[in-house]
C-alpha cells in the first residue's frame, strides 16, 4: 500500500510512523508513507496558499490551485487505479474501525490535510472522493487526523501486526469493545487475576472473554450494543 498525505506542515508527521506497528509495516515493505508540502506547489514567490473568504468572514481559506495540481503531480509519478482522495474534516463522515477496513483494502490512499477556516469549495466538489474526520471536534491541524488514520489503517494491512489473530480481540473490530486482560504478576497489591484465567481452559477461558466484552460494551456503549451488532445469544 502507498499513503500520500498533502499537507502545510510535513514536519509535524515526521516521525509518528518512526515507531511500533507502522514503522514495522514500512520496514517490512508493506506500506510506503509519503508526506508531501502543499506550499512546494504554489507559484508566487513566498508560497502563499491561502486567501481571504469571499464574501468576508474570520479567518483563512486553502486556496484550490496547489492542492489541485500537488495530487495531479502526484498521479503522474505514481500508477494509480483506484485512488481514493480524502479530505480530513470535521464535516466527514466519521471515521470508525469499519472506515479503517474499507480504506485499508485499496492499494493506494491520498490524505489531504485542511487547515484555517477550511478549503475552497471546489476542492470538495471537483477532486476529493471522500470526506473523512476523526470526531466530533476540531483540530488546528489535518495532521492530527492523518496521523490517526494512517495507523489504524496500516495496523489492517496483512501482515503488520506480530500475530495474524490479535486484530480479531482489537475493541471494536467485531462491534463490542475488548474484553479485560492481565499479565504477571498473578496477585499485585492483593489484587488477583480473575482465576477462570489461570485454570489452562481455553475454552471457559473464550466464553469468560466474550461474555466480559458483551457486559462492557453494555455498561460502556450501549450506543454500540444498539445498533444490532448483538445475537441473540449475546
Ligand atoms: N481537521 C480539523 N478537525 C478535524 C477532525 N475532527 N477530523 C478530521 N480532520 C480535522
């Protein structure tokens, strides 16, 4: 998978994927990131990429011309069929764990960062294919957003993470948050390890975990419990 990510400050995402999972993904060749300056495609001479609102108002506005021709430079270099091009925003469609798996599937992504008051409109009509954002809040800066799309996406990639099943337990990956773990030591300031987890059966271990996650995503979010993604059974 290749990531582009189109942005004001690529300083700011120069090391989030220097570690853990990503950095292991991009060692292992199974995910190129690649941070691209805005600026880098203005003309005039100070690199200026925003304007004053038509119409007035507050604040800055993303001028349509760089980000325009920064993804057209890019489409030269790189083959690529079914790009899709994502806008971070807080006016997207919320990104979920469900939205990392669909983005995970393509073979390349373009993240586009907005920043000041937002992008000229014609950014949205005419190029990018997807809106995405991370919450309902606003940050200063896109980077933010695509730093924490990239890794939940690049952690779906096959083979990134040390085991093949550990995104099968991952809070969320099949609707219910995930169930307690514990380590060593078996008793800490008198506080014990649920025994169920000692007693070497896996199978009673399995049904303890999954009951323990069906009471917690109940007490936790029942928002989650709600929107059918329980059995019957559950
Ligand atoms: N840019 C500013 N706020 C954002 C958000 N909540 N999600 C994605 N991009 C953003």
């Amino acid at each position: 998978m290749r990531i582009d990510i189109l942005c004001l400050f690529p300083e700011m995402l120069a090391s989030p994927f220097d570690y853990s999972i990503v950095k292991r993904a991009r060692e292992r060749g199974l995910v190129e990131v690649v941070v691209h300056n805005i600026r880098d495609y203005s003309h005039d001479k100070h690199h200026i990429v925003d304007d004053y609102p038509y119409g007035g108002g507050p604040g800055m506005v993303l001028k349509p011309e760089p980000i325009f021709e920064a993804t057209e430079s890019i489409k030269e270099r790189v083959d690529y069929s079914d790009l899709p091009i994502i806008l971070l925003t807080p006016q997207g469609r919320l990104f979920t764990q469900q939205v990392a798996r669909e983005l995970a599937l393509h073979q390349n992504i373009m993240l586009i960062c907005g920043h000041y008051e937002g992008v000229d409109e014609r950014v949205r009509e005419h190029l990018v294919s997807d809106e995405v954002s991370i919450g309902d809040y606003v940050l200063s800066a896109g980077e933010l957003a695509a730093m924490v799309v990239v890794d939940a996406v690049v952690r779906l990639i096959p083979g990134a993470l040390g085991s093949p099943l550990s995104f099968h337990s991952d809070s969320h990956s099949n609707g219910l948050l995930e169930y307690p773990q514990y380590t060593r030591p078996k008793v800490y300031r008198g506080w014990t390890v649920p025994s169920v987890l000692l007693s070497g059966n896996h199978g009673e271990i399995a049904r303890w975990r999954w009951q323990q996650a069906i009471l917690r995503t109940l007490k936790r979010r029942p928002d989650l419990a709600k929107q059918g993604n329980l059995s019957a059974e559950e």
